[in-house]
C-alpha cells in the first residue's frame, strides 16, 4: 500500500492573514500603554520613513513620472475617495440615525470623507504585484488634498461641525514619506539595482509596517475602552455598516476599472488606493472639527473600518498576486528598474 505524501498538505489560510489575527490578538492581550504607546507610534514613523525611502530607492523617476501623468487612473482614485464615499456616507448616516447613537451616525458620515491611507495603499499594491508609483501618486496626493478637502466636505455636509484646518498632515506627510523618498531618490544610482535584486527586503518592510500599522491602531481602541461605550447591537451594526460600505466600493471601482480598460497593474492601485480611509489623518482632524462631542464614538466607525479594510485587502491583495503570470511579475520589475533618460 503506498504511503499518503504528508509533505504536500497545505492549509488553505494565507500566513500574512494569520500574521494579522495574531497582531490583533496580541494587542488585545498586551496592548501598548503609558511610555509603550510613545514607542509603538516611533516604530510606526520610522518603518514607514523606511517604507518610502526604499521604495524612493527602487523606483526610477521615470516611473514616477508616468503614475504622475496616468490622469485617467488618479481620477478614478479621487472620484472614489471625494464624490463616491462621501455620497455612500451621506445616504447612510441619514438612513441609521434613527437606529443609533447621533456622534455615531456622524462618525460614519466623517469616516467617509477622509482621505486614503498612504502606506498600508502603498504596500499592499506592491504585494499584489500592481502599480506601486501611481499608487505612491494617488495616495500622497490624496492625502495632501485631504487636508483642505476633509474639513469643507464636513462643514458643507454636517452642520454641527466646527472649523479649522490642522497643519499636523502636512508635516506628517512631510516628514514620512516626502524626505524619505527623496532621499530615496537621491541614494538610487548606488542602491537602486541591488534592492531590485532583493526584492524580499522591500517585502519585508512592507508587511511590517501593516502589522506595525494593526497593532498600534488596536491598542490604541483597547486602552481608549471604546468597545465598552456601546452596546453589541449598535457595535455589530456599525461594523455590518463598514464592511457594506468597503464592499460596495471595492467592487464599484474593480468593476469600473475593467469597464474603463484599465491593465490590471492600474486596477490594483485604483482598488486599494480607492477603498482606502485614514485613521491617523482621521482623528487628528476628529478632535478639532469635534472638539464639542464623544470623539470616541465619532471615530470608532473609522476604527473599525481601518481593522476591516486591513483583513479584506491582505485577502485581496494575495489573491492579485496569485493571479499575477511570470510574464507580468518580470514586466513590473523592468519597469521598475527604467533607468533614466541621460
């Protein structure tokens, strides 16, 4: 009787996706607190400093130049984040108000008119093999027009928030990832082809500043005690109400990038840059266009949807890569390593 091949079991379960469960579960059980909690957001800056001067580093400014100029793609990202998320936020808050709490049904209206997130954008379209400059494109300069559009998209849609613009995104994105992939750039003719030959480093960094990303994030809502302000149906529904409205948007822009023509290079940025929402432009914004509610329950929709939005496109984006050909995977890499025009 032959033996069974034991050696070609695999589970079914993606291990980045387990990474994330036991990020989650560890900052449950430990979450960062007092004097940890400075460390944890040190860790966090610095490994998306070091996320973008890599990717500044790996990507030739030829190839930042034409995600600057796809103007198709970066209007399909920004009609995503400003007109398609703020009308789905605005029929929603309108619908639940009667169901919860009123600073909830506004938090789920703010959440929706945030910007994208830039890192965690960033590196899952770099692990589902898409097109990382104009993802850097879109997500930066979504994040820069946030800023101004955030809080008048706030003032226009919700009268009971107050005014102010706050300079602390600007410096952020400054300090996180403008300088960094500068430098970058500037350290390219000496680095450059050696981190296209260890693809694994760029890789590396690129999970670990979304785990970073889960855990900083989760501990924060642990040691806040927000999950205790609401009762289980209200937290279920609001919950029930993020992954609708992620879902919608995921497959209203996958369904309108494939109708458009887009590559599927160009799809994989327009979907994570397009679904994406900032926690941490979010609250900063929070406590000063609130300063007069329950900021907890204001951004807990956008706590949540951060959590949701991480697992679903770690999922997604695994799947991209798995679709992804040999010819596609040795297309992206020349076009990353263009070299530039003497």
């Amino acid at each position: 009787m032959s033996s069974f091949p034991l050696r070609r079991i695999r589970l079914p379960v993606d291990p980045f996706l387990l990474l994330l469960i036991g990020t989650v579960a560890l900052a449950a059980l430990l979450p960062a607190r007092g004097a940890a909690t400075g460390y944890v957001d040190h860790a966090v800056t610095a490994a998306v400093a070091l996320l973008f001067l890599l990717y500044g580093a790996r990507l030739s400014p030829a190839a930042v130049r034409e995600g600057l100029l796809h103007w198709r793609l970066q209007s399909m990202v920004f009609a995503s984040t400003y007109l398609l998320f703020p009308l789905v936020g605005l029929v929603a808050s309108l619908l639940l108000r009667p169901y919860l709490p009123g600073d909830l049904a506004i938090g789920i209206l703010f959440m929706c008119l945030l910007p994208s997130t830039v890192q965690s954008s960033i590196a899952f379209t770099a692990i589902a093999r898409g097109n990382v400059p104009a993802a850097l494109c879109s997500a930066s300069v979504s994040n820069l027009l946030g800023v101004v559009l955030t809080p008048l998209l706030v003032s226009l849609l919700l009268s009971s928030a107050g005014g102010g613009v706050s300079m602390v995104a600007f410096e952020e994105i400054a300090a996180q990832i403008v300088a960094p992939f500068i430098v970058g750039q500037l350290i390219r003719p000496w680095v450059g082809a050696w981190l296209l030959r260890h693809a694994r480093i760029t890789s590396a960094v690129d999970r670990g500043s979304v785990l970073l990303i889960v855990y900083a994030a989760f501990s924060a809502g642990m040691v806040e005690g927000i999950w205790g302000q609401l009762s289980p149906a209200s937290l279920a529904l609001v919950l029930a109400i993020d992954l609708a409205v992620l879902t919608m948007v995921i497959v209203t822009t996958t369904l309108a990038s494939r109708w458009m023509g887009f590559a599927t290079e160009d799809e994989i940025a327009i979907v994570f840059c397009g679904s994406k929402k900032s926690m941490a432009s979010g609250i900063p914004m929070a406590a000063i266009l609130f300063s007069g509610h329950a900021l907890g329950l204001i951004v807990l929709p956008i706590m949540l949807f951060h959590q949701a939005q991480l697992f679903v496109c770690a999922i997604l984006a695994r799947r991209y890569a798995r679709r992804t050909t040999a010819h596609d995977i040795e297309a992206g890499t020349a076009m990353l390593s263009t070299p530039t025009a003497s």
